[in-house]
C-alpha cells in the first residue's frame, strides 16, 4: 500500500477517535440495574465511574406455598419473597420505576431505606392497580438496606410479604469472596395454627401481639433446605447478604458448624466485629456476615430463638463440599446417645381440631406425608432411615409391620424402653406428640404405605 495513504487512513481513524471521545465526554453512562432473586445477589459492579441506574420492579400479588399443605396470598415485589435484590454502586443516581399489576386489590409504594428524602420514596411512588410510577434518587450512602411496601396499614403490606434488599455497593469496595447469598428473615400470621392445611388468611390479632404462626427464611418453610440448599466448596470465603423484613422480631442469625470471620453489623461496611457466634438483626435492618468454610458438611442458617427455627421453619442448609480435614474437624469419634432434651421440651401442639373426615386415600396419605414433614422427619429421617443407634428406622421396620395397635399406641402414648427394630436394639424416649386422632391415622398410614412397608390404612376409629 502507498505509505502516503496509509498515513492518511491512520490519521482519519484517530481522528474519528478523538471526535467520539469529545462527543461522549460528559454523557452518563445508563444502564439496568440487574435484579435477582433469593437467594441469588447480583453480579459485582466492575465500573468505577457514576452511572444512571434503571430499576423497573412491579407489585403483583400471587397466591403460593407457605408450608407443606399451606398456601398463603403473598403481596409481592416482582412475585416473589423476599422480592428481588437490587445492587447499584455508591454514586449512582437511581431512576426507579414502579408498576401495580391491574390483577392487584390494593395500592402499593415502596420505601427504601438507602434513599435520602422523604418517606424513603414512598409518597413518590404510590401506585395503584394498573399504574405505574417513576422516582429517582442519588445512593449517597453505601450499605445493605432494606426496602418495603410503605402503603397503609403499613404492618399488613410488610407482613404480607412486601420487602427485600438493595445493596449500595461502596467505592471502596468490601474485600472479594468466592460466594454470595440473599437471605431475609420474615414472620408471617395466620387464620389458622401452624400447619393447618388450606389456603390461609392474614391474622391482624396476631400481628399485633406479636406472636406469628411462621418464622421463615426467603418466604416459606423449607426455601433454603435440601435440593434448595445454598451451596460452597471447602476453602471458600462466604459472604450473606441478610435482612430482617419482620414485621415485628428481631432476629439472632446464627450459622450452625460455622463463625463469623467478620461482622458488618446493621449493614453498614464497616466490619466492626470479628469471630462472633450470633449476630443481631432488628426488624427493618440488616447485616453482612463473611466466613470461609474450612470442612465439609451441611452448615445450618437459624434463627437462635430456637423455637422460631424447629417449630415454625426459620431453618436453612449451606452444603459444603471438599477434602476432609480431621485436623479442623474429626467427625464422630463415639457412638453414644446424645439426648439434651427430655420428653417435656419436646411435646408439640397439634395442629389440626380433632374431626372425623371422609377424605379420600390420596388425601389421607398427603395429610400424613405433611405431618410426618413437620413432625416426625427430624428424628425418623426423611426416607424413614432413622438414626441408627438412636432413632429407630421406619423403612421395612419388623417392630411396625408386627402390630398396627402397638404402633397407634406408640404414637397416643409416647414411647420409652428397650426395643429391637430389624436386629437393632435401641433405648430411648419418644415423646408424646399431643397428635389429634386424625393425625394419627394419617400419619401412619403413610409411613405403613412407605419405604417398603405393608402397605395397610389406620381408619380415626381405629385410633379412637
């Protein structure tokens, strides 16, 4: 190529370069903000520079699981709970969107915490069904906030699902980890007692004493649990993203097999604690907690107001995976009963009023596997394979398939003694469970037409 024209080209593109350059120098940077949900928290922002950040979320309600056999009419940003996460970067100005869905009974806004102004946004972006809404803001403070429905009555748009999190990433950014999660506790208040099966109305007299029938983690009992759990290889550093949408407790998070390595109490970002078992986290706040998982395991999320977690759902697994390493952690070294709890702790309340029903086989059984979920699953395992030594199997269990009486007995009664089930003996104490007859029968009607067993129906009259 002619050296004289080759100069011109090189000369063109650079100018055409500098033309662009002057052209965009000064233009903000736009982009949509990327909303995610529970427990998913949004990619890291890698820009350095303020940008206009696009949020479009809307209010729909929708009818879902609460518990096993428990459906509840969540009020919801973007149809979930908690609803999504949100992350811009300290900076940034926030151009928000709201809409209503037309499906939705009542107006709805949102207040969110990270604004500075009136009402967190709420007066600005109160909309009703078939609406839509448009604010911005400036995220002159940077920490994890939560937001929530701000429509009055206020307590009944929150308790009925209408929260979640925004996370104002800081210029200084917190140190990397390998993993991040979104979780929100919540307390949600029922017509009916906990468990009781069937679509569920909001109770405003709980509510306002206070004393909810669910304790839950990400909007349901079991959302974090099993094939839902969150995940971590050994070596990992684990960053949870946690709020507290209430309405009403505070919570004490707490992670079982594992320590905080650092503490941003309240959301802030500052980490001002190091090495802490449990940490607080009010109704309408939050916290950040860090740590890196050094054994494998199934690590579990609870609320340590201890009831809140084994009897109304505030319980949660992070799976860790990886080499063992007996130096951390041996595993069991002993096989000896461990029974901190004597039979008075571990009554239950039924939750069903004792009625005779003229269910169908299918519906009977269901009943049972929901109450065999919430009542029975802790100790006899979730296949039935019990523990062996301490918790007796039910799967191709002689001692059950002998005697049907004996077993309804068992569970009126209780249990304790010496028994042998499948060659194995075993010494311990079955609590008495308080089930209604209703319960009972179905509940061991599953377990008889399970896991190999002999497949026979316990009628209510049987258990009478």
């Amino acid at each position: 190529m002619n050296p004289i024209k080759t100069k011109q080209i090189v000369l063109f593109l650079f100018l055409s370069f500098l033309l662009v350059a002057f052209v965009n120098c000064g233009k903000e940077t736009v982009e949509e903000a990327k909303l995610t949900y529970a427990p998913e928290v949004p990619p890291h922002i890698d820009r350095t520079n303020e940008a206009k950040v696009v949020v479009n979320m809307e209010t729909v309600e929708v009818v879902g699981r609460l518990a096993d056999g428990v459906e509840y009419t969540f009020w919801t940003f973007g149809g979930s709970v908690p609803g999504p996460m949100i992350r811009v970067r300290e900076g940034d100005n926030v151009e928000f969107h709201l809409k209503n869905h037309p499906t939705s009974k009542m107006p709805h806004n949102i207040d969110l915490h990270a604004v500075t102004g009136q009402g967190g946004g709420a007066a600005a972006s109160l909309t009703i069904p078939g609406h839509a809404s448009k604010f911005s803001f400036k995220a002159l403070n940077p920490g994890l906030y939560i937001y929530h429905c701000a429509t009055s009555p206020v307590g009944m748009h929150i308790a009925n699902g209408m929260y979640g999190l925004i996370y104002v990433q800081p210029k200084d950014d917190l140190p990397k980890v390998d993993k991040e999660y979104y979780v929100v506790q919540s307390e949600f208040y029922t017509k009916g007692r906990n468990g009781e099966p069937g679509l569920q109305p909001f109770s405003m007299e709980k509510a306002i004493t206070e004393i909810p029938d669910y304790v839950v983690f990400n909007g349901s009992v079991g959302s974090l649990v099993e094939e839902r759990a969150i995940t971590a290889k050994v070596g990992e550093k684990v960053r949870l993203y946690v709020g507290n949408g209430g309405p009403n407790l505070v919570s004490s998070f707490h992670v079982i097999g594992e320590i905080f390595d650092s503490v941003y109490t309240e959301g802030g970002v500052l980490a001002n604690q190091k090495n802490v078992q449990t940490t607080l986290i009010p109704a309408g706040g939050s916290a950040i907690v860090d740590f890196t998982v050094d054994v494998p395991g199934t690590l579990i999320l609870v609320d340590h107001s201890i009831f809140r977690t084994f009897n109304k759902g505030s319980l949660g697994m992070l799976k860790v995976e990886g080499e063992q390493n007996p130096n951390v952690y041996s595993g069991k070294q002993e096989d000896t009963v461990y029974l901190p709890e004597g039979p008075a702790i571990q009554r239950m309340v039924t939750e069903v009023k004792p009625k005779a029903t003229t269910k169908s086989k299918e519906e009977i059984l269901a009943n049972g596997a929901r109450v065999y979920q919430s009542v029975c699953s802790a100790c006899h395992m979730k296949e039935g394979q019990g523990v062996q030594g301490v918790f007796p199997p039910l799967a191709k269990s002689d001692y059950l398939n002998a005697d049907k009486n004996r077993a309804i007995q068992v569970l009126k009664k209780g249990l304790s003694g010496p028994i042998t089930v499948n060659g194995q003996k075993y010494n311990n104490v079955m609590p008495h469970l308080e089930l209604s007859n209703e319960e009972i029968a179905s509940v061991l009607s599953y377990v008889y037409n399970q896991w190999g067993n002999k497949g026979i129906m316990v009628t209510e009259q049987e258990v009478k």
